[in-house]
C-alpha cells in the first residue's frame, strides 16, 4: 500500500480543488479560506458542482452537513443527490444553495433555554475553511449550526470567533517588530487521544459499560499497571491489526495519525496526529473517535473514550498541543538558540502566563465533566488547580529579567551513556513534568487537562481568547512606545512580576502543592459544579462577550447544559447500579449463599470436620449483602428526591454531595461481595476478565 497515494483519497482538499474547479473559482475559495472573505453564490454554485461529481465518482449517494452540537459528538442528517424530473426519472443534483445552508431541527438538540420545542429552526452554514470530506458513502460538509435568533448551539462557532480574535491580536504586535510579511496567525492544535480497548464479548455482559461507558463495579485485580509493564509493550497482533486498520481510514480523511503505543494501563492506548490548524484539528479529533469505535468493533473491540473506566488505574485524557504560528512559517513558541534575547519569543510567552494567570477558572471550565471529575488529580492526569510549567531554563531566563540581571545559559548538555559506541544525544533544556496541567514542551504549549471523550473545541476557544486578550493589552502599550524592545523588556519584567504564581515546577499531587497553590491565591475547584460557575462570573462574562465569542445568552446556555447535563449523566450511572445490583448481584450472591448453607448442613449431618470456615465465610457475605441492600435502598431514595429538583445548579450538587457518595457505599459493599463470592456465581465479567483477556 502506497500511504502518500491513499492520503487523504476522501478528502476535498486543495488538490482536488485546484484540479476540478475553473482558476478564478479556485482563487476565490482559497481567499476564502485564507482571509475570511464572503464567498459569492455563483462561485459556491460551481464549487457545489465539482464536489457532486468528485463524490459521486467516490462512491458517494448522500450528503449531509456535518456537525457539532453541544452534546460533544458531531450530529448529521442524510439527504441524497436524486433531484425528480418531471419524466419520472431522476438527475444527481447539488445546489449552491444545498452546499451553503442547512435546517436540521434545533429543538431536539442541547440548547440552554435559548430554543424551545415549538421554536424548531435551525440552520447549519458551510464552513469553506475546513475540507469536506466522503465518509459511508456520503459527503460530510463541514458546517457552523445557530438557531434561527443567531446564536451559536455548536462548539466550532465559537472556536471560529477566537481564531479570528488571537490573529487580529497577534499580528498587532508582530507588526510592531517590523514582520510586514506576516499576513496570517494561525492557532494550532494536536490532540493526543488516550482510549481502552474491551472485548466486545465480555462488553456486551456489562450494563455499566453498556449504557455508562464505565464500570461501576468493580474489585481490584491480582495485577494492575504496579509493574509498568504495559507502557510502550510489544503491541499484541490483533491490536496491531486494529491500528493499521485505523491508521487506513484516518489516512484516506487526511488525518494526522502519527504515533500509536501501548499507554500505562492495562488495555489503555494512544494515538497522536501531527498537529495541525485548531479547527482541522478538532474536527479530526471528532472524526478520531468516531472512526475508532467503528473500526474497533470489526476487530471485535470495543473502544471506550470515558475519562475513568476502571477504578484504580489510569484514566484517559486529550493532551492538547498548542502553538502559534505565522503563514510565513515560523512558528511564536520557538525559543531558538538564545531565548533571552529573543523578545518576541518572550513576549508571546508572558501572553500566555498572563492568559492563564488570570483566566485559570476559565480554563478548569472549558474540560469541566463528572467523567473528568474522576480522573483529575492521580496516575498522570493533573490536578483540579492550573499551573504552567516551563522547565528551570524558561524560569530562569525570566527571573533574571524580572531582576535586571544577566542570564548565564547552562552549556548544551549530551546523554551521558556510559557506552562509547552510542551517538552522542542532545539533551532538551528541561525534563518534563508529567503532573502539570499546562506545561511547555520546547515549542508548544501540552494542556493535559481535557478528558478522552471531550471535543477539544472548548479548551482551545477559551486558550486561544484569553492569550487574544495579552496580547491586546501588549499591543495596546507597545503601540505608544519610543523604543519598542525597551518596552518590551518592560511589559515581560512586568508580567513576570504580575504574575509568576501560576509558574510551578514541582510535584502537582501533593498535599504540599495545594497549600502552597492556596496561599498563592489559585483557584481549586474540584469538581464539574464548582467549575461550571465560571461560566457566568462577571469578569469572564466581560472578556468573552466583549470579544464576541459568545453572547451572554450564549454562556448562560452552556452554564445549564452543562449542569444538567452532569445531573443527567449521574442519575442514569445510579439507576443502572440499582439495576445491575437488583437483577443481577443479589442473585448470584443468594444462590452462592445457598451453596454455602446447603455445604454446612451437610457437613453436620455427616458429622464431618468443623464448618467454621464455611460458617464464617457465609457470615461475612452476609454482612457485606446487608450493607449493600441498605445503601441500595438510600440510592433509590436519593434518586427519587432528586427528581423533585427543578433549579439545574441545586440538583446537580444535589447528585455531587449525595447520590454520588451513596453509590461509593454501593460499590464498596458489591466490590467486597465480588471478592468473596466464588467466581463462577458472579453475574458479569470481572477487572480481571476485561484488562488481561488478549
């Protein structure tokens, strides 16, 4: 197979464009695409066309706007080509018309009170600066979806707006030090995708996974990830065949996939793409792990992107790799040889600690889930407190301007081996720092925050609109300036100065951190709840409405969406523990009680040898079935009390501070029962079963 031939087969991308489309068509797409210009009907028309006829020679029967709704999964409806003529035959048709605009039904989708059930309209908008693309045999158009009033129900919208926002800011201040060739700022993005793969057969006898994506029961192996032994291990060979499989579909949409490797965790993987431009990037994510659990299931996998499946044991994130870039090339987080000297390596660089520094809770926000919420804080996911980690080089350089002193760089520094054959290896200038939530990694920025199973549309809009905001207020100083890098050593000594409490380079679990995080003023807030009032703080409301990012409509929406949308995840996981407890744990531990009851009497009457083990064994089981029954039983209650709950914020900590805790007391007693009970009486496939079964 020839990978560069396959490359992006089903993609209409430049190359396609520049072949199928007359030249003037061509030039005004790509003006388009570069500068954000309006893109004339007639030229969509003809471009509407050529993508007709590209698909259908593809294969393709249907097209469909292809979207991203506030459920965080892409939505799509499937209309066909076939266009009647009056004959009673049919002609393939596509308009400009068709290619532009959309009117999928808005009332059906998460929406925050900005739409209700008879106010149904909505529209989709072709977004020409993302390539469309053939998947199942329909061409997907990328597009923005807005209800009728205007305002955004998707994520790419906003992401749009903060794209346009951090290349306006940015080019200010690059023009201030004389780069009149830069046209273009780009964000870029990269989304490491951590996953677990699961037998669909043992799959399929898990309710919890089922309809949860996780377990909910669950009692510790034998054998978990203590022996580091599975990072980075020989892939196993049905493993392998999955990879290339998916590696074949990714390649033919034009995605990045680059990098595939066993992760810390039993079952637990990663791939990583190139990074590319932010919203490539978050629509190729989307299409990731889509394109995984398809492919996954033909190799009788199933894939599972929750942030927490198995308790005690890795869980999976989305590192997301940002940086800037010019259209020229040259990339803003490049720190070149000698970055004390490099201003506006600098520059950029205290734009982002300002950005983080001040809008931290915004930031906890954009990757805030109840699935989050369980894997923050352990095993190589940071913790709830943001922090920016920039290694002792960076930090070095910066508080020696913060003291007006001169920076002494350390000499380069090679892997000493011990072994005389190996090549000499150039160390970096810092190790990494695996438990920082934002870390540079020499010429990008990892925020290693978001989930699994998030779009990283959010984490990237609010990144990219608070650097935007730096950057405004450098370029709003720097513009009034006599002598523009005096200026500029000013602003980063300044900023430095400002805002050096949310510099950390140490270890982000311990108890000490969180003192010291504290008393440095930083904000913690552990869960999804506590997150969520970001939203709708005053200050944040300011900067992303002022930018017009969003409406404060458009905030307040995703406030209670995201509310309600934890409150709904949390009750569905509680009933599916009563459900799986009820039809399925009592009865296997009655009937293994049974078997035990019926062992001592025997063993009576026979007059054989003491019954203490068995006796004592049942007694334990016993008491562990009693706490279980109890615990049930204030779940069903809790449940049934949290339906009474109308206000979205009461009954969403309503479920953190009960129901949540209640179903701990559920698992600890069922996870004991799992424990004790025989293994050919348990009802579902056990830790065991699912982490080691190829």
């Amino acid at each position: 197979m020839n990978i560069s031939e396959i490359f992006g087969e089903m993609v209409f991308n430049e190359t396609v464009m520049k072949e199928r489309l007359p030249e003037e068509t061509y030039k005004a797409l790509k003006d388009t695409i570069r500068v954000g210009s309006a893109l004339d009907e007639d030229v969509a028309g003809i471009v509407a066309t050529a993508m007709k006829d590209w698909a259908i020679e593809k294969g393709a029967t249907h097209y469909t706007h292809w979207f991203q709704p506030l459920t965080g999964i892409t939505a799509e409806k499937h209309d066909s080509f076939i266009s009647p003529k009056t004959n009673g035959t049919a002609i393939m048709d596509f308009s400009a018309k068709e290619l532009i605009k959309g009117e999928p039904d808005a009332s059906s989708f998460p929406s925050g009170g900005l739409r209700v059930t008879f106010e149904a309209r909505g529209y989709t908008a072709w977004d020409p600066t993302s390539y469309a693309f053939i998947k199942d045999e329909t061409l997907c158009i990328p597009t923005v979806f807005c209800s009728y009033s205007g305002e955004a129900l998707d994520k790419k919208t906003p992401l749009l707006r903060s794209m346009q926002l951090i290349d306006r800011e940015a080019l200010r201040v690059l023009k201030l030090f004389g780069h009149n060739d830069v046209k273009h700022i780009n964000a870029n993005a990269g989304a490491e995708q951590e996953y677990f793969l699961v037998a669909k057969e043992l799959f399929d006898l898990r309710k919890d996974l089922i309809f949860c994506s996780r377990t909910l029961f669950g009692a510790k192996p034998p054998k978990g990830q203590e022996l580091d032994d599975h990072y980075f291990g020989a892939l196993q060979p049905d493993v392998k065949l999955f990879m290339r499989d998916l590696d074949n579909e990714l390649w033919r949409l034009g995605v990045y996939a680059k990098t595939e490797h066993k992760e810390a965790a039993p079952g637990q993987y990663e791939l990583a793409p190139v990074y590319s431009g932010v919203n490539t990037a978050t629509d190729h994510n989307q299409l990731t792990m889509e394109i995984m659990k398809k492919v996954a299931l033909r190799h009788g996998f199933v894939c599972l992107l929750h942030e927490k499946p198995f308790a005690g044991l890795n869980g999976s994130g989305k590192h997301n790799n940002w940086s800037l870039s010019t259209d020229t090339g040259k990339n803003l987080f490049s720190p070149g040889s000698s970055p004390q000297s490099n201003t506006l390596f600098l520059l950029f660089l205290c734009a982002v600690i300002k950005g983080v520094d001040e809008y931290q809770d915004l930031l906890r926000a954009s990757i805030a889930s109840a699935g989050n919420d369980l894997r923050l804080g352990a095993q190589e996911a940071p913790p709830s407190i943001v922090s920016i980690f920039l290694g002792d080089d960076l930090e070095g350089v910066l508080t020696s301007i913060e003291a007006k002193e001169d920076y002494e760089a350390g000499t380069m520094r090679t892997l000493e081996s011990g072994v005389n054959v190996l090549p000499h290896v150039r160390l970096d200038n810092t190790d990494r720092n695996r438990t920082s939530p934002f870390a540079f990694t020499g010429n990008k920025f990892e925020f290693r925050m978001p989930g699994s199973s998030h779009s990283i549309a959010d984490a990237n809009t609010v990144i990219n609109t608070i650097v935007a905001e730096s950057l405004r207020i450098f370029a709003d100083e720097l513009e009034n300036a006599q002598d523009i890098n005096s200026a500029a050593y000013r602003l980063i000594r300044k900023t430095v100065r400002e805002h050096k409490r949310i510099l950390y380079s140490g270890n982000n679990y311990s108890e000490e951190w969180v003192k010291e995080a504290e008393r440095r003023g930083l904000s913690n807030r552990p869960t999804t709840v506590d997150a969520l009032e970001s939203l709708i703080l005053e200050k944040n409301v300011e900067l992303l409405t002022r930018h017009g990012i969003y409406t404060q409509r458009e905030l307040q929406s995703r406030y209670e969406i995201s509310l309600e949308s934890y409150s709904k995840l949390i009750r569905i996981e509680a009933n599916t523990m009563l459900e799986m407890t009820r039809k399925e744990i009592f009865p296997a531990v009655l009937s293994y009680e049974k078997l035990l009851s019926e062992t001592i009497n025997s063993k009576k009457l026979a007059c054989a040898a003491s019954t203490a083990p068995e006796e004592d064994l049942l007694k334990r089981i016993a008491e562990k079935n009693t706490e279980l029954y109890s615990a049930c039983i204030r779940l069903k209650e809790a449940i049934t009390e949290a339906s009474k709950i109308k206000n979205n914020l009461k009954l969403a900590q309503f479920c953190r501070d009960s129901i949540i805790l209640i179903m701990n007391e559920v698992r600890s007693s069922a996870d004991a029962l799992e424990e004790l009970t025989a293994k050919d009486f348990w009802p579902f496939p056990t830790y065991e079963d699912l982490l080691f079964n190829f």
